[in-house]
C-alpha cells in the first residue's frame, strides 16, 4: 500500500500551463524597452526648469521708467502722489546702496521699451526731471 503525502490531492503541472507565464514575461520586457524612464536624473529636471523660467521672463518681461531715486521717504511719498495725479502708473520702493537706503520711483510697467522711452520723454518734459532711466 502507498502511502499518502501532502501533495497527493495536487495534480502535476503539464508544461502548456506554464506558458502563460513567459508570455507575461515577454510583454513585460518589451513595455520596459518601450516606456521612458520614469523619473529624471536631477541635471534634467534642471535644465527644464531653467527653460520654463527663461520662457516666462520673456512672456512677461515689462519696462519701467525710473524717475528718481531720493533718500528722504516723505519727498518719495510726495512724488509718487504727484505722478499719480499726473496719470502715471507711479510706485516706489526702498533699495540699500552702500549702505544707505533709497527710495526708487518709478513709471510702469510699459509692454515695449520703445513705449517706456516714449512715455520718458514726456515725463521729463512735462516734470522737469533732469534725468530718466528706462529699466526691465
């Protein structure tokens, strides 16, 4: 008489049943060969990022005119009501040179610095300024 194991209620594997398998095997291997690699190498990522950033600058890159640059902040104040009354686009703000601090004033934004240095020409007539600068 036989005597019984633990495998006996299994049949054998016939070998047809294992090809299934090499066939998932292949298809796996060739999506490998097909697909990019899924992540980047950081110099990549980098380097596209660098390239959206220039894009972007370029896309919204502005000119303003700069007016004057004062060390007093009420006389900046002042100013920058003046143009603005005027129907300039007028900011300011604060900037250390040297160790000191000035308040920039300027004109803008103008899409093309053709316009800025249209609109400078006009500002330096009208106001009397001695100097402008037309910046980006």
């Amino acid at each position: 008489m036989r005597q019984r194991t633990k495998n006996d209620h299994v049949s054998p594997i016939k070998i047809d049943e294992l090809s299934f398998y090499d066939q998932l095997i292949d298809k796996k291997e060739k999506a490998k060969k097909k697909s990019p690699p899924a992540t980047l190498l950081k110099h990549q990522v980098k380097k596209i990022e660098k390239k959206k950033i220039r894009q972007v600058k370029r896309d919204i890159r502005s000119y303003s005119v700069q007016v004057a640059a004062l060390k007093n902040k009420a006389q900046t104040k002042k100013m920058v009501e003046r143009l603005l009354r005027s129907g300039y686009q007028a900011y300011y703000y604060q900037i250390m040179v040297n160790g000191e601090i000035f308040y920039r004033i300027r004109c803008g934004p103008f899409s093309t610095l053709k316009k800025g240095q249209k609109k400078c020409k006009k500002a330096g007539r009208q106001r009397r300024f001695q100097t402008l600068y037309c910046v980006s």
